[in-house]
C-alpha cells in the first residue's frame, strides 16, 4: 500500500475558475433521476409534466464504473469532454454511450461544480448536471454497470469520498462548488460551498490594503 502525504503536507485547494480553464482535463457527471417503482414493475421515467428543477424523485441512476479513472466505483454517469464539446453535450453523449439512454439537452438541470486536484499533478474540472426525463433503458456495456439506487440509501462505500460531501446537496436542489485534493483515491482535502456559503466567504474578504505580499513563482 502506498504512502500518502500528511494533511498538512497536502497541496492547496485547486482553484474553481467558472470553464475550468487551468484545469488537465475536463468532465461532466449527469445524474438521472426516476420514480420509485411498483413491486415487478421495472421503472420509467419521470412523466413530461415532471419540470421541476429541484430533483425529488426517488431512485438515481448510477453506474459501477469499468475502466480508466475511479474503475470499480460507483459514480453516475460522464466522462471527459472532447475537443470542442460544451458541458451539456459531453454529458449528453457520454449518457449514450455508458448505459444506453437519451437525455434531451433541454433537460439538463446545472448541479454544481467540482475541482479535483491529485498529488501527481493531474487536476480535473467537473460540471455536474441532473435531469428528471430520459427515453430507453439503462443497459450494460463495456463502460459501465448501470442500476438504480433509492436516493435515501446510496452506496458512498463504493463512490469517491467526496461524493457524500456534495450529493446530498444535488438531492435538494442545492447548488454547489466543491474542491478537492487526492492521493491517489485517498482525499487529502475538501471543500464545498453553496452560494450563502459563497456570499459569506465574500464578505469576510480582505480589503486591497490588506491583502496578503503575492505568492513566490511556482506557488499557488
């Protein structure tokens, strides 16, 4: 097993810029939400008139990932953008392509954002959407296992740490910024922000005569 670096020897936080433009790579979750359903009955999804944005339905798509980065977990559905590729369509085709669904662009509901930072440099920025219609059945393929969990019992022993930390908020209908810092699967650091909190921070800021002498080259 691996040694991981002490917390106070962590890297900083990376910073959350709105493209994630300083960023390796970037990457979309999309998380569908369905009705409940009856005893034999496989599920649908939501019914047209189900426009609200605040997620409150009862299962969640997610999938058992197969291969690249986080194999073995549990996460929902998405993947990097290519070249090109807004947000709304890499979640839109990475849907397609992981479990088999179509999601209309139209659907998409702006979750959050995540910033990930790993020990070895590699650093991702994620735009996370949901959206409470699709059309097709999830269906295994060589990217991924989907299924469906009751949102009040999600296996956060199989998904990536910080995952508990901002789920429940896209439960809520609660916007959020998160960022973090990984060792390998192992987080080191955290934070996640929802606009109040986001408002707060602002106004704890510094004024400009009291900002701190600029970092040296190299530092962040």
């Amino acid at each position: 097993m691996e040694a991981t670096a002490p917390q106070d020897e962590a890297p900083p936080l990376p910073r959350l810029g709105p493209a994630g433009e300083s960023a390796t790579d970037r990457a979309t979750l999309l998380f569908l939400f369905r009705d409940a359903p009856a005893a034999g009955d496989p599920g649908q999804p939501l019914p047209a008139e189900a426009t609200s944005a605040v997620p409150r339905r009862e299962e969640l798509l997610l999938i058992v990932k197969k291969r690249g980065l986080g194999a073995g977990k549990v996460n929902g559905p998405g993947g990097r953008l290519e070249p090109g590729e807004s947000p709304a369509e890499a979640a839109v085709r990475e849907c397609r392509e992981e479990v088999c669904v179509e999601v209309a662009p139209a659907e998409l509901r702006l979750a959050g954002q995540l910033s990930f930072l790993f020990t070895n440099g590699y650093s991702l920025f994620c735009t996370v959407f949901t959206a409470l219609r699709f059309q097709g059945t999830p269906t295994e393929t060589d990217e991924a296992i989907p299924f469906f969990a009751p949102t009040t019992e999600l296996p956060y022993e199989r998904m990536w740490k910080d995952d508990a930390l901002w789920l429940p908020l896209l439960l809520a209908g609660t916007p959020f910024q998160g960022r973090f810092v990984f060792d390998g699967d192992h987080m080191l650091r955290s934070e996640v922000l929802t606009p109040s909190q986001e408002a707060t921070a602002m106004s704890k800021s510094p004024r400009p005569d009291e900002q701190p002498a600029p970092s040296a080259p190299g530092t962040r």
